[in-house]
C-alpha cells in the first residue's frame, strides 16, 4: 500500500520511526513528509528515512495559518502523484488530506482536546481515526477515538525499542547521575500563546542550586549545547535529573526513570502527565508562581542517595501496567493493511 507519513515535531519522529522502518521492510510504499522544526530534518536524516520537507515553522498566528495551507496544497499534490491509500501521523493536513480527497487519517494525539482545542476543532472532525491513550480526556468524537494504555514516549523509550549506551557518556565528557539536565521549551506554538515557563531569573537560580552538579542546556529550536540529537535519549537515561517546562521531556524521563521536573503553565491540565507524577510518582509538576516549591523538591531530590533506584522501581510499575506501544501500532496498522 502506498501510505503518508507527515512528521511536524521531533516527538512525532521518535513517535513513528520505528513504525515507519517495519511497513517499509514488509514492502509498503512510504513517503514521508517533515516541518522543519528544531532537530525534526536532522534526525530523519541520521535514521535513513528518506523525507520531503514541505514547511518551515512560523512564530505568530498569521505565519502558522500560511504554513498549514502551504503544507495541506503540498500534501495534496503529492497525493495526485502517489494516491495514498492512508495517511498516518499528528498533523492537521493528514485531516484535510481526508476532507478534501477521502484518503484515510490515523491521527495520534496524547494531549487532551481542551490543551489543544484549537488544533482539535481542525482536525478531529476530518480525521478517520483518533488513537489517543486511555488516560487522555475528551468529550467530542467519541466514536472516531481508538484507545491504547500505554504513552507516545513508550513507542521509542520502552525497553523493548531503546537499550540506552553509557558509553555516549564519554563524547561529552559526563559521569553518570552527575549531571542535571536543563531543558527549555520555545513556547512558540499557538497552544502556547500567553503561557508562561521558566524565565531568565528561574533559569539562573536553578543553574546556581545545581552547581554541585554538571549541568546539560537544551533550548528549543536553539543550538545551545553539544550533543547531537540522536544521543539525546542516552544521556538522558543516565541523568541525576531533568529540570524543565517542556513536556515531552519531562515524559521522556519519566518513563526512563529519571526524576523530571515541570515549570509551566499546562501543569495540572495534561492528562498522561498528571498520571506519571500522581499514580507514578515519576515526576513533579509546579504551576508558575510556586517557584519555592519546586526549590526545594530539587534540593531534596540532589540530597537523596537512593533516587535512581526508587525511580526505577516506580518505573517498573508503570511499565507493568502499560503496552509497547510500537508493538501495538504494528498490530493495530498490520490488520488495517490486510483489509
């Protein structure tokens, strides 16, 4: 079958890569289109996976709606040339692809409709199929939902998919559990607009608190440290901590076992992420305005000696309780294809 693959976000590369190499080694034919969005083009790149880059991201409202009509003619044109029989991945377009020339959509989405409302109204109405997590909270196309109990994150990061190296360690120079990493996010996305995150004075003060440690800078869309995208998972599984207001990396260390720590404002509103912190106990959130708080919960965490190991107890439950997730898109996909 001839199947489109749209990846706007690095997550929806980590998210798809894997599903993406089995339909090819079992003959499917796969195109693959990209947004160019921080590292998105360079891990395809590195991985092998042949891609078409359609857009370049924008930072305001009126750029974002001239990018999505340039990458929906985009995709539409290449559905003339190839007709795809389906069109998987997290995109609007894949939606309108649906809309305008019948082609199936699998859209997959982990935030719930609320967080993403703008994006939902869209998107859903178009998309064939939701493939969302049992945790996620909806209220509207409920027959179009397909459920799965498991995490975006455990279809790379599941033990099954990723075996972390230590020895990445030593291309930067780090020791395990002796160095925090600290992740910000651009918030530049329309979800995004009025939230607030960690700021110029808390990036300081947490810098200054975990100067007994080294400390690993990733900004967004920023090349502000050394590492090389592909080695970002193999660090992060051997940190002391991560410390952000990202949330795909707070999830992404969470289901490593590693203590994360969350500064913004989707706190308390994400529903996979509510239940790796309160059912889990894998990370932290605070809210803007408790910044004293989550101080010391960082103070406390460099203080205890045994964390990597209750982390990982904890992680082990959480894994008991949850799919690949790789696996179960190849099964759910592989009996769509059949038909």
């Amino acid at each position: 079958m001839k199947l489109l693959f749209d990846i706007g976000h690095p997550a929806h590369f980590h998210l798809l890569k894997n599903l993406i190499i089995y339909l090819k080694k079992n003959h499917h034919k796969i195109i693959v289109t990209s947004r160019n969005k921080d590292v998105t083009n360079s891990l395809l790149r590195h991985s092998g996976i042949e891609f078409i880059c359609i857009s370049e991201p924008s930072n305001n409202i009126i750029g974002m709606v001239i990018e999505l009509i340039k990458r929906d003619f985009r995709i539409f044109k290449l559905h003339k040339i190839n007709n795809f029989d389906a069109s998987i991945g997290s995109t609007m377009s894949i939606a309108h692809l649906t809309a305008l020339f019948n082609v199936p959509s699998y859209n997959l989405g982990e935030d719930d409709d609320d967080v993403v409302s703008l994006s939902a109204l869209i998107t859903f109405p178009f998309s064939t199929k939701i493939i969302n997590p049992k945790i996620m909270r909806y209220k509207k196309w409920k027959k179009k939902r397909v459920f799965y109990s498991s995490y975006h994150e455990l279809a790379y990061l599941h033990p099954n998919n990723f075996t972390p190296d230590v020895n990445i360690l030593s291309k930067y120079n780090l020791k395990t559990r002796q160095y925090i990493i600290l992740r910000l996010s651009s918030l530049n996305a329309y979800h995004d607009i009025s939230k607030k995150g960690i700021n110029h004075d808390l990036w300081n003060k947490i810098k200054n608190l975990c100067n007994d440690y080294t400390i690993v800078v990733s900004k967004e869309d920023q090349p502000t440290h050394k590492l090389e995208p592909w080695d970002m998972h193999h660090v992060l599984a051997f940190a002391k901590m991560v410390i952000s207001d990202s949330q795909t990396m707070s999830a992404e260390a969470a289901v490593l076992g590693v203590p994360a720590i969350r500064y913004n404002s989707f706190v308390g509103r994400i529903s996979y992420l509510e239940e790796l912190e309160h059912k889990y106990k894998l990370t932290y959130g605070f809210k803007p305005g408790y910044s004293d708080a989550m101080f010391d919960k960082i103070k406390r965490l460099m203080n205890q000696n045994n964390v990597h190991e209750k982390w990982q107890r904890r992680r082990s439950i959480m894994l008991a309780d949850k799919v690949d997730l790789n696996d179960w898109m190849i099964q759910y996909f592989t009996t769509f294809l059949q038909y």
